[in-house]
C-alpha cells in the first residue's frame, strides 16, 4: 500500500516508536554567485518496520536529504534524530559510531573495497562492531542474498547485481534499525533492479528493519507505505 506525502511528516507519533525524525531540516550551498537554497524546512518521521520512499525530479534534493538524514552531510538548519539522538549535537566521530550502531547505507555505485573479497567486505562492518563469529554471520548473510558460491570474488569480477547483493548484504549483516538506500537500482538493468528491490523489501520483512529510499521509479516508490515528495527542496503535497 502507498499513502500520499501528506501523511508523510507524522510529527504528532510518539517519539519513542521513531527511528528517524527530522525537523526544519535546510542546507544551502555558498559560492561566487551568492547562497543557493538546496533544502528547505523538510519534516518527517519513520516508524519502525515502516518504508518510505522520496522521490521528486532531479535536482529536486532527494539525495541531499538522504545524505543528511544520515549524518553523511551537514545541514544548515534543523534536527536529525537517529534512534532517539541528535545527530548534529554530537561530533563527527561520535556521528559515525552512533550510524554503524543503527543504520546502513546502499549506495548507487555500491561503494565495496575493490582490494577485498565479497566475504572481506560483509565481514568489515562486524569486525568494527567487534563481533564474534563474523565469518559465519557474513557467509550466512551472503547466502541469504544468493551468493554462497560467490565469498572468494572481488568485486571486479561480479557483474552490477552481484556487486549490488553484496552491498545489500553488507547493509544488513548488522540488522540496523533502518537502511537507507539512494536509487538502489540507478545503475542496474530492470530485471536485476526488480531482483535487488524484492531482495530488499524480503529482508525488511523478515528482519524488521524500516527502508528509506531515494527512487526515481514509480514501481518502487508504490512499494513503500509512504512517499515523501521534494520540488526544488521542498516537501510538495498533491
């Protein structure tokens, strides 16, 4: 089920059933010219379990949010807060330790360590973590996205899907309480794309993580519960 963005920003939810809640949220950028406006005044919420999708022309400031949302980029104004703290009231070392404690992140271009193999790069965020038993838990996961035959590849012999699976995997190993993911599917063709989406949803089912994502494609986006809609940086209602 989709529900329109006017159900998007659900700021009267009680604060401790939020994964995600962000307030007032602006960014601008500074040059020669004078200060550009990318961001502004964004609110919203996400509920445990529950998907979203932001979706809006390009150049509208999905990615910009999503970066800030998850503490990768800084804003001009506002609140973030992930799992119940304030992520800009903290500093950048203790901004990245509280993420890898609660969120992953699926980029578009995958972003894997090319110098290490499918297993090494589900492995990485569990051994920063100080976990036992990474090995089996990376394997398992990579198992679980169907690549068990595949934990000696580097990524330079995967093909787009594969390299994709083992971002997914890598994203879930920690069972974060929310994954975001900035067009999972931008680089991949429409069967693959099709494969990683249901992937992803599966897991999100079965591990209760809530999805956040930046889609350019309608099919994904009326496969989230709710849709949050950006024109030219602000949240637009129809």
């Amino acid at each position: 089920m989709s529900v329109t963005s006017q159900t998007v920003s659900g700021l009267d939810r009680p604060i401790d059933d939020l994964v995600l809640r962000a307030t007032g949220v602006g960014k601008d950028v500074t040059d020669a010219t004078g200060t550009l406006p990318i961001l502004s005044g964004v609110d919203l919420t996400l509920s445990q379990g529950e998907s979203m999708a932001i979706v809006g022309a390009s150049g509208s400031g999905k990615s910009t949010l999503l970066s800030i949302l998850a503490g990768l980029d800084t804003p001009s104004r506002g609140q973030v807060f992930l799992g119940g703290r304030d992520l800009f009231a903290i500093d950048e070392d203790a901004r990245a330790a509280w993420r890898a404690q609660h969120l992953g992140f699926v980029f578009q271009n995958f972003q894997l360590l090319s110098h290490l193999t499918a297993l090494e790069n589900v492995m990485l965020p569990l051994e920063l973590a100080s976990r036992r038993d990474v090995r089996r838990e990376a394997a398992d996961m990579l198992a679980r996205v169907g690549l068990a035959e595949r934990l000696g590849h580097y990524p330079k012999v995967m093909s787009g899907g594969e390299q994709q699976r083992v971002a997914l995997a890598r994203a879930f190993v920690m069972k974060p309480q929310l994954l975001m993911a900035d067009e999972p599917t931008g680089s991949l063709d429409f069967a693959t794309g099709s494969a990683v989406m249901a992937l992803m949803f599966e897991l999100n089912r079965e591990v209760g993580t809530s999805l956040l994502l930046v889609t350019h494609d309608p099919a994904i986006a009326e496969r989230c519960q709710r849709k949050l809609t950006l024109q030219a940086g602000q949240v637009v209602f129809p």
